[in-house]
C-alpha cells in the first residue's frame, strides 16, 4: 500500500482541505512520501488604537484586512481593554493613536499613557514596534500623543520596526506609506498586488460628498445676546448616508469669494495660471483658493515657508524661536491676506504658491438630531464665529459659510461615526448629559431617540450659557421634553445671571448624592463641548462627588472613573 503523502498541520488550511488534498496528492502521484512545504510559523501582530471618534480604530481594521493575506496572526485592541502586562512579550507591537484638546490621548487610551509615562515599565528589549500618529496641523500639539507613545516605547528598549508617521487630517497616503514600510520591515511585502480597475459609482461618503440642500437655518439665541448660535437643517434625501445619534456630520465650506478677489492682485505672478487640486486635478487659481486651499488659518508649518520667501527677519525669528504662546499669539486673528500684506514673498507662480497651503479641512459637528425624529434631514447646532482683529473682520470658515445659505446647496457633507459615543443599548439605564452651549447638540439628539424609541430609563440634562433671557437655547423643546417625562431632571447653569458665575460642574456638585445614586445604579454619563476647560472641570466635579459621596480616596475616584470608560459608561465628545 502506497504512503500517503502528509500535508502538515500548520499549512494553510482546515482539517477537511488537508484530507482532500493528502488523498488527492497521493492518488497522483502514485503515494510517493512527499511532504507539502510549510510557509513557517505565523508572525505575531498586535494592534493598538486609541481614538476619541473612531479615526483610529478605522486605521487598524484597515491595517488588520491588509494582514489577513499573509502569514501573520494579528490581535487588535482598544487600548482600554488592552492588559499592560502582555507589553515585554510582545513581539511586534503597531501603536495607531490620535490627539485631542492640549496635547492629550484620547480617553480609550489615557491609562497605557499614564501607565508609559511612568518608571515602572519593564524592559521591552524583545519589542518591535512603530507608531502611527494621528491629529490636526492647525493645533499646536499636533500628534503629540503618537510621539510620546513612540518616545516612551524606544525608552524601555522597544525597537523601532519602521519610522513614525505623523498625518493630518487627511491620511491615506501616509497610512498607505506606513502599511507598505511596517509589513516590509516584518519581512512580508506591503505592495498589495495591482487590480484590475473596475468603474462604478461611488456611493457618498468622505472621499465623495453628498452636496446636501440646505432647508432651513435660524439664531437660536435671543435679541440682546452678543452669540449667534444657529440650528441647521440639512437634506440627506437620495445621498444613501445614514446615521445614528452620537455620530458627526463632516462638512466641506468654501472661502468667500471677496476675500480670494482681494488676495489675487496682490500676488507676484499670473494669477490667471491654472494650478494643482490636492486631488491632482487642475484649474484655475481662483477657484482653488476659493474651493480647496485654507487661505483663514495661519500654522507654524506656513509661518516656515513664509519666511523662507519673504525674508522677513521677524517671521525668521518667531519661527526659530519654537514658543508655541508667540507663534500662536502671532496666528490668532490672522489670516493668509494679513502675510501676503505685511510680509510680502516671492514666488514664482501659482503651482509654488498653492504647494505652501494647506488643503482646505472639512469641519466635523456633533449630530444634533435622531434620524427616527426626522427622516432624511440631518440637524447641527453651530456657533457663529464673527470677530474684528487686525482692522478686518473675520469670521469662521465653515459656521459662517453654514449660517447664511437657506435654499442653497452645501458644497458637501458626509457621515463620520462616533462609535465612542453611544446610548446604551439597554434602554432601561438611566443617563446623564452634561453639555453647555453648542455641547447640547448630541444631547438633543439622544432625547429624541429616547423620547421616540420610549426608553423607560431616566434622562438627566445639565446645560448652561451665559445668560437665560437670550442663550437659553432649544428652551421650548427641553420645556416639552419635562412636561411629557422624557427629561426626567434638568439643572441649569447661566453663568452671568449672577454675581457669582456658576458653571455646570458646580450644579453637578450641588447634585452630587443624587447623581452618585444615578451612578451607583449603573447610569450613563456623557459630556459634550470644550476640552481643553469644560471637560477637564467636569471631570474634577466627578472626583470629588465620588470621594465626598462614594467615600472614596483621591486613587479610587481617578480608578473609578477609568473603569467607567471601559465600561463605555463615561463617554465624551470633546473639542
């Protein structure tokens, strides 16, 4: 009886198609003793991301398709549910993190952070690692969690498998490089083999945006108030985009027109010259600074190239200088107009001028509405940023765009996912919602969803502004959700109807036993609005209602909390 030839257990298929193809080769081949080559033992891959709107995770589950067609065994993690002590094993360990408010991680990933930047991390000499960075240009951290990550990393021995990639907001051909370097550097190829192309339409999302009707825009705040915050209605009938409460809406603005008018003749070259899009395509310069390029915001990366070509001694200096308060004291109230006036530069044409700019960045709002509540329409609540600085007036690239053009249609929006931010699928938990002015806006929405969806669970609002007579906005409709029970509780906080100014963080702590109670039950608790102040004092208020309620010391409240947020019940969507 002939032998049958042996497939091994760790070739690349199940027992079934191991038993098919041994019978098959040894029927073939006359039962010769020939044993199927292995492609060796899978490479270990860990990913880690750390995400405050999912950009993150959207990175690692593309990194961990491109995986899947080689000979790796990967694990993908949200750092919160990631246990450190598995750190010193392993073998090639992928950081994909972002950045928000003043340099930090985001909150998924606030605990390894903390637990790095520390001294009782043990040698990570077996380690290979490398780090993708995720943020914003226009902040002056700009990716400073993914740089810690990999500073700290290569602190405890870990060695670096590929380069730091730092990215802005848009990041494919950065992630594309990265992939590419990371897989070469495990010793696979990152190269994904060419496919034939194949034309279809592409649906609307970030890559092609839905120009969406607007139906309707309207001041939420009263005559008197020195703030305009609008609602926004949108159209989303026949784009195919589809939301849900918690989520963002990415919208693309244009720049005025009258403020392109007034760049053009002060440029040193044809501005009648046709010039590159960040897509590749080209057109004429006008319509580029108009549709494509940031002409509003100043950064230290344009401040650089400016100096270059203006030889202004002063832009010299401040760039050489690194202070982040005087390069931002510099930006603040500027705009591309204020260089071109006061430093004047020298190029050549309108391909050299555009190559210093930066792409014109959609703008992300927290979704104001349920889609339940209203089919096919998406709402957003928008401050509308309008100031003088310099001798000009300014206003805000997008809020200005959005406020004035009932009946026209938006250049384009799309759906940006919020995982991070959700109603709890139980609709019997209670929750907890704390957003001042425009932080009110995923607030509305998830009211709407509870009062459609008749959760049985309580629903507790804090909101606050300055003043109730002119800022109290969406007061009839919270009005109506306390009438017909959908607000269970609300706690207001108009910080100058006062002497004193009062804040939503000390409402909450003249609320404190009942809100531990809310807790202790197993409530959600959500906030939404500024990082960089609102937040970080909200989060104090809930230390020390936890300590002064719960009975718990300084470590047990800060324990307490960071259990919450892998629980998925302390969720924020901060700016």
């Amino acid at each position: 009886m002939s032998s049958p030839i042996v497939i091994p257990e760790n070739a690349p298929f199940n027992a079934e198609q191991r038993a098919w193809l041994s019978e098959f080769l040894t029927k073939a081949l006359g039962g010769a003793p020939v044993e199927v080559e292995s492609s060796g033992p899978a490479t270990p891959v860990t990913i880690l991301w750390g995400s405050q709107t999912g950009n993150s995770e959207g990175v690692a589950k593309k990194f961990l398709k491109a995986l899947k067609s080689g000979n790796y065994e990967p694990q993908v993690f949200d750092m919160a549910a990631y246990d450190k002590s598995r750190l010193p094993k392993e073998k090639n360990l992928l950081v994909i993190t972002s950045t928000y408010g003043d340099g930090e991680p985001p909150d998924n990933a606030s605990d390894l952070h903390e637990y790095l930047m520390g001294e009782t991390v043990p040698s990570l000499k077996e380690v290979n690692f490398s780090v993708f960075a995720l943020g914003d240009s226009e902040y002056p951290d700009f990716c400073q969690c993914g740089i810690e990550f990999d500073q700290r990393l290569e602190a405890f021995g870990a060695k670096r498998l590929f380069k730091r990639i730092d990215c802005d907001v848009d990041y494919d051909a950065e992630f594309a490089v990265w992939k590419e370097g990371v897989i070469e550097a495990m010793g696979g190829s990152g190269k994904a083999p060419e496919a034939e192309e194949v034309v279809v339409d592409e649906p609307f999302g970030k890559k092609n945006p839905f120009p969406s009707p607007l139906l309707n825009s309207y001041d939420l705040n009263k005559d008197g108030s020195p703030r305009e915050t609008y609602h926004i209605e949108l159209s989303l009938k026949d784009s195919g985009l589809e939301y849900q409460v918690g989520d963002a809406l990415g919208v693309l603005s244009h720049n005025p027109a009258q403020v392109v008018d007034e760049i053009l003749p002060l440029l040193p070259f044809n501005v009648k010259d046709v010039v590159p899009l960040p897509s590749g395509a080209e057109v004429p310069l006008r319509e580029a600074l108009i549709t494509s390029y940031d002409i509003r915001s100043l950064n230290k990366r344009l401040l650089a190239a400016w100096s270059e070509r203006s030889g202004s001694p002063f832009l010299r200096a401040l760039v050489e200088s690194g202070s982040r308060e005087e390069i931002e004291e510099f930006c603040w109230g500027r705009e591309l107009i204020d260089l071109i006036n006061d430093h004047p530069a020298d190029f050549a044409d309108g391909e050299e001028f555009v190559s210093v700019l930066k792409k014109l960045q959609p703008r992300l709002y927290s979704i104001a509405s349920s889609p339940n509540a209203h089919p096919g329409e998406v709402h957003l609540t928008v401050a509308i940023v309008r100031y003088n600085s310099h001798g000009r007036d300014r206003g805000g690239v997008c809020s200005t765009y959005l406020s004035d053009r009932v009946g026209d249609v938006c250049s384009g929006v799309f759906v940006h996912n919020n995982k991070a931010f959700r109603l709890p699928e139980d609709h019997s938990k209670d929750i907890i919602m704390v957003g001042p002015g425009t932080g009110i806006a995923p607030l509305r929405a998830f009211l709407e969803e509870r009062e459609i969806s008749k959760a049985s669970g309580r629903n507790w609002l804090f909101f606050g502004n300055p003043c109730r007579a002119t800022d109290f906005i969406y007061e009839d409709e919270i009005n109506a959700w306390i009438e017909n029970g959908t607000l269970t509780k609300l706690d207001l906080a108009f910080s100058r109807d006062q002497e004193n100014k009062i804040y939503v963080q000390d409402r909450m702590l003249e609320a404190g036993a009942e809100l531990w109670d809310w807790l202790k039950g197993g409530g959600y608790f959500y906030v939404c609005g500024d990082a960089t102040r609102m937040a970080k004092d909200v989060d104090k208020a809930l230390q020390t209602i936890l300590k002064n309620h719960g009975g718990m010391s300084d470590e047990e409240a800060v324990d307490y909390l960071k259990n919450l947020k892998k629980e998925k019940r302390y969720a924020r969507d901060v700016y």
